[in-house]
C-alpha cells in the first residue's frame, strides 16, 4: 500500500509540471501569430509580383581628386524588378558632333532596386569638350 500513495504523489507532481504557466502562453501566441503573418506577407508577395527585367539609369558628375582631376563619380540605380549581371557603362566626351574620348566602367551585378557606385578618370580635361554622354552599353541577365 505504501507504494500506491507514492505513485499517486508522483502523478500529482507531474500534473504540476505539466501545466504551462500564462507566460508561455503568451509566448507561444506571439510567436504563432509573428510566423503566420510572415507566411501570410511572402504569399501575398509572391501572388502579387510580376516579372519584369531591368531597368538600369545613370548619373554620373565631376568628382575630382588631387590625384585624379579628371576623375567622375557614375551612380547606376537599377528601378527595374530583375537583376543585371556584368553591367557594362560608356561615358563618353563630346565635342560637337565628334567623340572625344571615352571611359568604361564595369560593375559586376546590380540586384533589383538597388544602386552601384563607380569612377572613372578621363586622360584629357573633360571641361574642354561640350558634353559628356553617360549609356548603358551592355548587360547580362543572371
């Protein structure tokens, strides 16, 4: 008999034991409701995305250095909803209808929505010529 009222104290401390407390209850509903939005988010963005390639803009202004006083500073922003892999960009130095001289600039990938920086230095003084044309020449898709 001794024996039967030690197994009935043990189930009751394992009842004890068992019972989650409000905390972690709490915790646990967090937790379900943060990854069910989550799950819920990249669905929707998934239903709603529509492919489209990319769409690459260049800026580029005069950025001279002590070193360097040909020097420009190129911005290429990617707006479009693909990737561009070895992006390829030409600025070119015009003086009247004639190409002067030309840079090229090499950036490796610009992801969706994202912006890449670069420079590029020109030999001759970019100040005599009339107009500088910034272009993508060329890109991959990845």
């Amino acid at each position: 008999m001794g024996n039967n009222k030690k197994g009935s104290q043990q189930n009751g401390s394992d009842e004890r034991d068992n019972k989650k407390n409000w905390l972690e209850w709490v915790v646990f509903g967090i937790s379900l409701l943060l990854v069910l939005s989550i799950l819920g988010y990249l669905g929707y963005q998934t239903y709603t995305h529509k492919p489209s390639t990319a769409d690459l803009y260049v800026q580029s202004w005069p950025d001279p250095s002590q070193n360097s006083p040909n020097r420009y500073h190129v911005l290429l922003e990617n707006k479009g909803g693909a990737t561009a892999e070895t992006v390829i960009i030409e600025l070119a130095l015009m003086k009247g209808d004639q190409e002067v001289e030309t840079a090229q600039l090499e950036i490796a990938f610009a992801p969706q929505e994202s912006k890449r920086e670069g420079w590029v230095g020109f030999r001759n003084d970019p100040g005599k010529a009339d107009t500088l044309i910034a272009r993508v020449v060329s890109y991959k898709k990845p």
